[in-house]
C-alpha cells in the first residue's frame, strides 16, 4: 500500500510540472522542417542563359580545330631529338704529326708498356697482368667479360712517355680487362645513437666490389693507324 501510495504521489508530482515530454518531439520536427524549407530556398535551380550556350557551340569547332592543326604539327616530325643517334666520338681522321710519327714506333716496340687510365675520374697505373679491383660494384657486367679503358692520360714504356693533354687519343692505344667477379669486404657494424635516448641502432654494412685483371696494354704502330685510316701529316 505504501509503494503505490508513493508511485502516485510521484506520478501526480510529474504531471503538476509546467512542461510537457511530449511537446519536445513536435518542437524537433518542426526545427526540421524550417531548415529544410531555408536550404531548398537558397538553392534555386540555375539554367545558363541562351548566349552562353551558343557562345559555347562555337568554341568547339575552334578547339577541335587547334586540336587537329596539333596534331599535324606533332606528324610532321618523323623522329624527336632526343632519339636520334649518338654520333661516332672521332668524326675527323686521326692526324699523326712528324714527332708522333718519328716516335710511336719506338714506343710501340719497347715493351712492356703502362698506362694510367682513367675510370670515374680515378688514375689506375696498370700493366698486363696487373689486377684492379675497383672501390665499387659495377653495374651491368659478369665473370668473363672483356672491358675496354679508352680514358688515358699518360702511355709509356721504359724510355719512352706519351702524354695527353688531358688525355690521349684512344685510337692510339689499347688496354683491355677481363672481369673475374666480385669479391665483399667483411662485415662492418657501426652503433649510431641520438642524443638523450637509450636505443643504439646498429648498422650493418658489407659493400662488394670487382675485380679486373689486364689482359694487354698495346701502343698502336704508324703502319696500323694508317690502315686504319690515320693521316700523316707533313710540315
């Protein structure tokens, strides 16, 4: 008897109250509606005016027409710039001047000769039978290739030095090289930290690098260079 006495009395508390639970759904939906009824307002439909229109249908044939002369434009040009072929290094024929022709042939009998070749703006003094090993990887090569320096500075024997200025006329010498392979350095680990932090971060580092061997270091002789198509030139 007590609790339904008390029910009631709360029941008859919360209808005393000067509102109402039910007013607020009605409140919200008209809340709603008003704002749907301002944004449909603000955005009234726009339909382009007639001279827009038929300013528009006349720009077309124009850039249909810029678009066609392209086009021909672009046919016109049967092969680009950037992929024509590269012209031979030599164009004019080697010219052997009286010194180079009173010399080269006793250069080119003393054997053995040197060469200080040039590779990635490094000097190596090599002989035959000399092994390079190159402070890096390169790219593109393997085990039984043969390699060609044609970079030189200096050309000699025991007696006898032709130097380039900077560097000598590759026709006049060769020097080849055959790959063995590579050969890796031992492992390296290298500790980095940051300062006012624990974590040491530890790098490993182990690079490769090839390996050449000379095979032949050839000065070429007067004779030769003239079957090959070399002038002597006469002052």
């Amino acid at each position: 008897m007590l609790s339904r006495s008390f029910r009631t009395a709360l029941d008859a508390r919360w209808s005393a109250l000067p509102f109402q639970t039910t007013i607020v759904p009605a409140r919200r939906a008209c809340l709603h509606q008003a704002s749907s009824t301002t944004q449909f307002q603000a955005t009234q439909p726009e339909v382009p005016p007639e001279s827009s229109s038929i300013n528009n249908e006349q720009a077309q044939p124009s850039s249909s027409a810029e678009t066609s002369s392209g086009q021909e434009h672009d046919a016109s040009i049967s092969v680009p710039q950037g992929k024509l072929p590269i012209p031979p290094t030599f164009t004019a024929p080697l010219k052997l001047t009286p010194s180079l022709t009173e010399l080269l042939p006793l250069l080119a009998t003393q054997t053995p000769h040197y060469i200080t070749a040039h590779l990635h703006a490094r000097p190596y003094l090599v002989t035959a039978g000399d092994t390079v090993r190159l402070p890096f990887l390169m790219a593109d090569v393997y085990p039984g290739d043969i390699l060609r320096f044609n970079r030189a500075s200096n050309v000699g024997s025991r007696d006898f030095t032709l130097k380039g200025a900077p560097y000598v006329d590759e026709r006049l010498f060769e020097c080849r090289l055959r790959v063995l392979g590579t050969e890796s350095e031992p492992l390296r680990i290298k500790e980095k930290t940051k300062r006012r932090q624990r974590h040491v971060q530890k790098i490993k580092s182990k690079h490769k690098y090839t390996i050449l061997r000379v095979m032949d270091v050839k000065v070429k002789g007067v004779d030769e260079l003239v079957k090959e198509g070399a002038e002597v030139v006469k002052e």
